[in-house]
C-alpha cells in the first residue's frame, strides 16, 4: 500500500504496476533537471508545455525512489511500450500525489520496525 503523504504512488506502465516515490532529494533532482520549481513543472504539464526528457526523467526518479533501480535504455523502452500518453498520465499521477495538501500530517510518518 501506498502512502501519498510520503510522496508514494502506485502507477501502471505497459501493463506492469510500478511503486514510485518522490522525496525532497528526488524533487529537487527534478526541478534541477527541468530547470523549473515544481509547481511550475506540473503546470506545464497540464498546459501541455512539456519535453519527453522530462517524463523520462521524472518517471525514472519516482521508479527508483520506489526501489526498482531501473537503467536509462530500459526507462526508454519503457515508454515507448506503454506510449506517451499512459507516461505522462504516470507522470501526472506522480506530481499530483506529491502535491497533496500538507496541513493533514497523520500518515506522514516512518513506519517503526
């Protein structure tokens, strides 16, 4: 299960579910990337005012902070299967789930083992 309030989601990429999850390093890795702040960068989004090395980017952080340590090729290959439109609905989904309202704390702890 995934938990939004720690910058987790669940997407869906050629058939295969993928755990994503951004944190402050990731977020900032983007938007060191994009050479934009973050809220700008999924306004762009919306507005369709956005680069495919920007989806790849964005995806291939959000896998890995996920855990799956996926290669450059194989993110390549990746969205070329399941198509730009289901990556940058990914994408969307991504941005989205980070931007959640933060005045709701509860979840947003680490899990204690």
């Amino acid at each position: 299960m995934t938990n939004p309030k720690r910058g987790e989601c669940l997407i869906t990429l050629a058939g295969n579910e993928y755990n994503t999850k951004l944190n402050l390093d990731g977020i900032m890795r983007i938007e060191q990337s994009c050479q934009k702040s973050f809220m700008r960068i999924a306004q762009d989004l919306a507005e369709a005012e956005f680069q495919t090395q920007h989806i790849l980017f964005i995806l291939q952080t959000a896998i890995r902070g996920g855990g799956h340590d996926i290669k450059d090729k194989a993110m390549k290959n990746l969205i070329w299967e399941a198509g730009i439109t289901e990556a940058i609905t990914a994408v969307g989904s991504i941005l989205t789930n980070c931007l959640v309202s933060s005045e709701d704390q509860e979840g947003n702890e680490e899990a204690v083992a």
